[in-house]
C-alpha cells in the first residue's frame, strides 16, 4: 500500500516537472537555437529552471501533500 502510494507520488512529481520545464524553456526563450549558439548561457539557464522546477515540485509533494 505504502510503496504504490510512493510509486503514484513519484510518478506525478516526475510529470510536473517535466511539464514545468517545458514551460519554463518557453517563457524564458530557451532554445536550440541559444544552446548552438550560446551553449554557456544556455547551460546557466537551464540549471536556473531546473532549480526552479525542484523547489516547486518539492514544495508541493514533500511539504504541502
């Protein structure tokens, strides 16, 4: 029971943050484009949403469920 439980948890939590990502990609204009062009920034930028993207899915599966 515990373990499905955790196995749905883990499951939801890997969704959102993909689907956050995504988001994040396109509001901050992160492209292929940038990463060919500017591998650095896009670099720097995608660990900045990725961190974003932690700290919501964490927030909201660990402390607030």
């Amino acid at each position: 029971m515990l373990q499905s439980h955790l196995l749905e948890v883990q499951k939801n939590a890997k969704k959102e943050y993909k689907m956050l990502m995504k988001e994040l990609k396109i509001k901050d204009n992160i492209t292929e484009e940038l990463k060919e062009k500017d591998q650095m920034k896009w670099v720097g930028l995608m660990n900045n949403i990725s961190n974003i993207a932690d700290e919501i899915v964490i927030k909201k599966y660990v402390y607030e469920e």
